[in-house]
C-alpha cells in the first residue's frame, strides 16, 4: 500500500485504506467528491486538516497496516523499527 496525505484524494484514501470510509462519514465529507485532496476538502468544510489527518492515520493504525505505509502529519514516512 502506498502512504496517504492531505495531498491524496479522499477516494485513494478509501481505495489504500478501506478502513478509513467510516472516518470520512464521521465528519461528513462525501466520499465520491472527484479527485478532490484531503487537504483542499478540510478548508472547503472548515474542518481542522491536523485533527481529520490524525482520525485517519489512527484509524489505519487501528487496522493493523505497519506505520511504514503511512504518513505522519509532516507528510513524512511513519516510524521506522
């Protein structure tokens, strides 16, 4: 799997990580919105970028997927053992 971002788009978020669809519902953001970054949905929604960033990247933790495949809020590689 490939690392997630604020520059990914919310449908890759979904397709990488399918865990994350709840996530997105939670704080309303249509999933299907064409392409669009996370980054650029969070200022159209007015929602906190680090906050949404964090729901997710613990909720792919939560999966079980190696901190490796993502991202952390700097947009760099996760932990290394």
């Amino acid at each position: 799997m490939s690392a997630c971002d604020l520059d990914t788009s919310v449908p890759d978020w979904i397709i990488e990580h399918p865990e994350t669809l709840t996530v997105f519902l939670d704080f309303g953001i249509d999933y299907s919105r064409g392409g669009k970054s996370l980054g650029y949905l969070c200022d159209q929604h007015g929602l906190d970028q680090e906050v949404l960033l964090a729901a997710l990247l613990s909720k792919v933790e939560a999966s079980g997927v190696p901190p490796d495949n993502a991202l952390n809020h700097t947009g760099e590689g996760g932990h290394n053992p």
